[in-house]
C-alpha cells in the first residue's frame, strides 16, 4: 500500500463566488470573501481534469449507478487528487466539496467508483430512484446511522436490486435525504430477507459541506489565481538566477517532454531569454508522441538561437533486457542505462567543465524527493549540479502556469496519462498500465509480448503479467498478498544470471569455473581494470587474476569474486556509458561495433572507480557466493 508524502495536513482553498480553486488565501476578484477550506487526502497534488478524464468519470460512474454524472460535472471546474491506495484512487473534486473517487481494485483489474455524501445527495436530487445502489432505511435508524453506525438488514425498507455484495452504495431515508454512503455487505436478496446481520458498512463523514456552484472554465481560476501564481513565479525565478550566479557553470534545462520540466522550460526563457541549452535524453522507450512532441519543441528553440542537446539511448533498452530480465521498481537497471549513461557521456562531451541543470522535481512526487534539498549533486553524474525552481509547487500551480503562459503541452496528457515517460516503466501502477492498454493498445502490445517470453522461460503464472508482478524482483509484502488472495505461487526473488560461477580451493590456490569457456581475446580488452596485465601462450593474467580458456586463477578471495566481475562486465556489458563517464583517466571507450567497453591500458590506473558504478555489479547486485 503506498504512503503519503509528509507534508502536514492536506487542503486547497475555494472561492464559492467564483466556484474555483485557489492556489492562496484569497482570490483576486472577491478577496477572502467566501472562501473557505477543502479538505483532502494528503499529498493533495491536484490535477485539472480534462475532457478525456471528465467522460472517463461519466463512463465509469454510469456503469455503476446507472445515471449520467457529466449533467453535473460538465461546465464546471473539476480537480483530481490521486490519494495513496493498494493501487491508483483518484478523489474528485467539485464545487468546493469531495465529490467521490473512482479506485482501481488490483484484484479485479477494474476501477470502482464510490460517492461522498455530498456527490450522493447531488445524484439524489438529480435522478432519485432512477439511480442504481440505493437502500432506504427506516426512520429509527436514521440518526444512529448519521452518527456512524452500521446499517442492519433488518433495518432496511426497501433496496435498488442490482445490489451485489461489496458495491459501494448510497443510503437514503424515508423523507429522500441522503444520509450516508458505505459497503453492501449483503446483496440485495439477502437485503429484502431482512437477515441478521450488517447490511451495509457505512463510512464516517463528520461533516457535510453540499452546494451547487456556478459554472467556470480556466479563465476563471487564472482571474482568481493571478497574484498568487505571480509569486510563485518570481520566486522561482528569482531562484533560477540566484543559483546560477553562485554556481558559475553553463546552464541547462532538462526538458522529458512532461508538463513540469515544460514548466521550467518557461520560467527559465522568461529569466534569461537565451543563454542556455535544453537537455533531452531520448531513453528510447518513449512515447511516440512525447518524441513528435519534443522535436517540435526543438524546433521552436533552435529558431529562438536556444542550443538543443539530446542523449539518445538509441536500442540500449532492448539489449540490456536480455541480460538483466525485465526492469522492477526494486531492480531499476533502466534508469542506468538509458538515463545515467547517456546523461553522463553527453554531459562530458558538451560540459567537459560541468554543468548547471534545471530540472522539474517536485516535492509531491515522492517521499524521496520530498526529502532531496532544492540543489543537489547526481553521485551518478559527477559534472552536474541539480537544481528544482519548482521544488514546492504542486500540480495545480504547474498546470496554471502552462495555461497562463499558452504553453504548448504535450498531447498525452489529454489521453488519461498522469505522468510522462517511458511507457513501460515499473513504477506504473495498474491503473496506468490498464490505461495505457486502453489508450495505446499497439505500444503496450508490444511490451506484453515481451514480458509473456519471459513469463515462460521463468514459468510464471499468467497473472505475472496479467496482475503486474513483473514489477518487482522480490514481490513485496502487499504483492505476497495479493498474489495469496490470487491463488497463485511466486518466487521468493526472480534470478536471470547468464554469466555463473563456482568457486573451488585447489592446492592452495582457488579455481573460479564458469559457466562458458573464457574468451582471452575479449578478457584482454577489459583486463587493465584489475591490475597490470602479463599476456602469455594461453592464459591472461591481470593483477591477482590469472585466466585461461576454461578457469580463472586467483590467491584471494576478493580476486577471485573480482574475476567473475570481471568476466560478467566483458560479456554482459550492454554499453550504457556510466562508467565511460566516471572513469577520472579517460580510460574507458565503447566498441561501436560491439557496442561493449574497451579499456586503454596505458591511461588506466586500476582505480576500480568503474567497478563500483557499473549497473551489471550495482543495480543487478549478484550475491557473491549465492551460486556456490
């Protein structure tokens, strides 16, 4: 289950007058005159929601109660706050109060809408009993109800018949007032019996803040919102310059194509017109609009005299996966080798002197980031110094900024995808994947059917793919659960080891046996990374190493787990460039045509700075001695 990001209690403000959300204490048409506080299921980094959101809300909404919601929603201004969960719940917000929520359920692989009783009591009024997920109970029990107890069977006068068991369900009493909202416990058969027993599980809602707004488009919330957005604005840009007159390095700004690194985007071009360069790194798992969309951006900044840099990862991503297994949010091989390594060549080849770059973290997003300061040095990438002007903003702040600019966003956003990047990444939600197989069918297909080879050759279950565990390396606790609540078996922690070893001591002298014959020819162009190298008929020796064809030769224990290391970054290395980049003596190339790294050993000085960056030893982490 995730964890909201610690940052107090959660709300945003509403004008009543103006029926839009406020991103100060007061609006600049009415003041502080009806404005009042909503409050909302922290980290409350609310969203706009477009037209595609609002017909998605109709449809799921209609599937359930059976009534057209978008009498109510269209017109007006509708926020989304996504709210920590098994997996993605999205509450909506309207006219000042939480409306309800729509929670996809990883169980059933499908999302279930569920009302406040301010969103009943405004479908109550509308459609009555034309809706569907009613019950209506007797005069006695209506206050003990209001005060938050159960409603029993027995209890009940009458019910909407196409109750089932665990639908979310609207409680009315006898003079049609909505008086709560809660979980069938039994079905509607069961209900009109009258059997012992709770009936539905109502929730506790101490407060009740119902009324109708007027209508409001985004005009209306920039009205409102101007002074406080400028603020924010000249605060961070005021952060921009200040930090770039501290840090004398050339500036960037890393733009991924989403709305925050857009927003950046701007405020940089409002501060310093030109004089920096906009980094892109083309991780090529994109989106295919994201690329359309950024080249037309490139386009634009070039006409404006705005350099235009991108680190292209070009097919590293397909290569790896078949030396590291699918990507997990435990087991984040794919940030390394599509973003670390060609961020960190492109960064040498066009900052040798380092680099001062802009980018769109957020607070919201992450206790993680939550906890990063505003500044920060990447231990991954060396030469450059991050730096957030946006760091405390929220989601509406950004969207406001982009639509007070006429920022050209990228089109995706109006296709239900919350966030932007690579569309297979593991830190997706179901939700997000579900989405995307709806939204995208051709793209996700295509990583489906790699994950369904893979599935095979670990002979998974179908839910492995079906349900998202491929996820993870070691299933967490939650996914233990779920898969127990599944019926299905999973591994302790999936292991795809191409390169394996055992180790034998042999006269004094341990053996390191492989699972492959040794080819010298590649040994030697890696070699100078252990040691000065002695090259003789049949063997290669390299600090405390000795290799042959068939064994690896060592005195030491650490020598020995040195040369598997060895042996695995020559014939598993993938060409990602990290440690290209963190090499202090320029001492590390990649092979074109191989697309594997080489080793000058006249400039390497057997540092092992590239052992300890490299994502094979670091990010796939073998055990030492777990294949003993």
């Amino acid at each position: 289950m995730g964890r909201p990001v610690f940052l107090g209690k959660a709300h945003i403000n509403w004008c009543e007058r103006c029926n839009v959300p406020l991103i100060g204490d007061e609006c600049d048409i009415h003041g502080k005159e009806g404005v009042f506080r909503v409050n909302l299921t922290p980290p409350a980094d609310v969203r706009f929601a477009f037209q595609s959101d609002i017909d998605f809300i109709r449809r799921e909404f209609e599937k359930h109660y059976g009534v057209d919601v978008g009498e109510l929603l269209d017109g007006k201004i509708v926020l989304l706050n996504k709210t920590p969960g098994e997996d993605d719940v999205y509450e909506i917000i309207m006219d000042g109060y939480i409306f309800g929520w729509l929670r996809f359920d990883p169980l059933e692989l499908r999302w279930k809408p569920g009302l406040k009783v301010e969103g009943a009591t405004a479908l109550w009024r509308r459609f009555g009993r034309a809706m569907k997920k009613w019950v209506m109970i007797d005069e006695g029990a209506v206050e003990p109800v209001k005060k938050g107890s159960n409603v029993l069977a027995v209890g009940i006068l009458e019910a909407e018949a196409s109750i089932r068991v665990g639908d979310d369900v609207v409680v009315i009493s006898p003079d049609d007032g909505v008086v709560a909202t809660g979980i069938a416990k039994k079905d509607y058969a069961a209900l009109m019996k009258r059997e012992r027993g709770t009936g539905i599980k109502t929730r506790r809602q101490r407060s009740v803040h119902y009324r109708e707004g007027r209508k409001a488009g985004i005009e209306d919330v920039l009205k409102a919102n101007r002074h406080a957005l400028e603020k924010r604005v000249k605060e961070a840009r005021r952060f921009m310059r200040k930090t770039a007159e501290r840090i004398s390095r050339p500036m960037a700004v890393a733009f991924s194509g989403g709305k925050d690194s857009l927003a950046v985007l701007g405020l940089a071009m409002e501060e310093f017109g030109t004089g920096f360069s906009v980094f892109f790194n083309n991780t090529g798992i994109e989106f295919p609009e994201t690329l359309e969309y950024v080249d037309e951006i490139r386009r634009e900044l070039e006409s404006r005299g705005i350099e235009f840099i991108v680190a292209d990862a070009g097919d590293a991503f397909w290569r790896a996966l078949h030396v590291f297994s699918p990507p997990g949010r435990d087991y984040r091989w794919c940030c390394k080798v599509t973003k670390l390594g060609p961020i960190t060549l492109s960064i040498k080849e066009h900052y040798p002197e380092g680099v001062l770059m802009f980018v769109g973290q957020r607070k919201y997003e992450s206790i993680q980031r939550y906890k990063q300061p505003r500044v920060w040095k990447n231990p991954w990438v060396p030469n450059e110094i991050g730096a957030s002007p946006i760091f405390h903003w929220n989601a509406l702040e950004v969207w406001l900024y982009i639509f007070s600019r006429g920022l050209k966003y990228n089109p995706l956003y109006e296709d239900r995808l919350d966030r932007i990047g690579c569309f297979l990444c593991p830190s997706s939600s179901l939700a997000e994947i579900y989405t995307l197989r709806e939204e995208k069918p051709e793209l996700w297909g295509k990583w489906e059917g790699e994950l369904e080879r893979w599935r095979k050759r670990f002979n998974l279950p179908e839910e492995w793919v079906s349900h998202g565990f491929w996820r993870w390396k070691k299933p967490s606790r939650g996914q233990r659960a779920l898969a127990e609540r599944l019926g299905i078996g999973l591994p302790e922690k999936r292991i795809w080891e191409p390169v394996q070893y055992s180790l034998k001591e042999e006269n004094g002298t341990l053996v390191v046996r492989f699972n492959t014959l040794i080819n010298l020819k590649r040994i030697g162009e890696v070699a100078p990374i252990l040691g000065e190298v002695e090259r003789g008929e049949n063997y290669i020796k390299a600090g405390g190493v000795k290799f042959t064809e068939e064994f690896a030769f060592a005195g030491e224990p650490g020598d020995a787990i040195q040369a598997y290391h060895l042996v695995k970054r020559a014939y598993e290395c993938v060409g990602c460039g990290v440690c290209v980049g963190r090499c202090p003596e320029g001492a590390i190339a990649i092979n074109p045509k191989s697309r594997k790294i080489v080793v000058d050993p006249i400039r390497c000085t057997h540092c092992m700075e590239c052992m300890n960056v490299c994502p094979l030893l670091k990010i796939k982490n073998p055990e030492e001695g777990s294949q003993l």
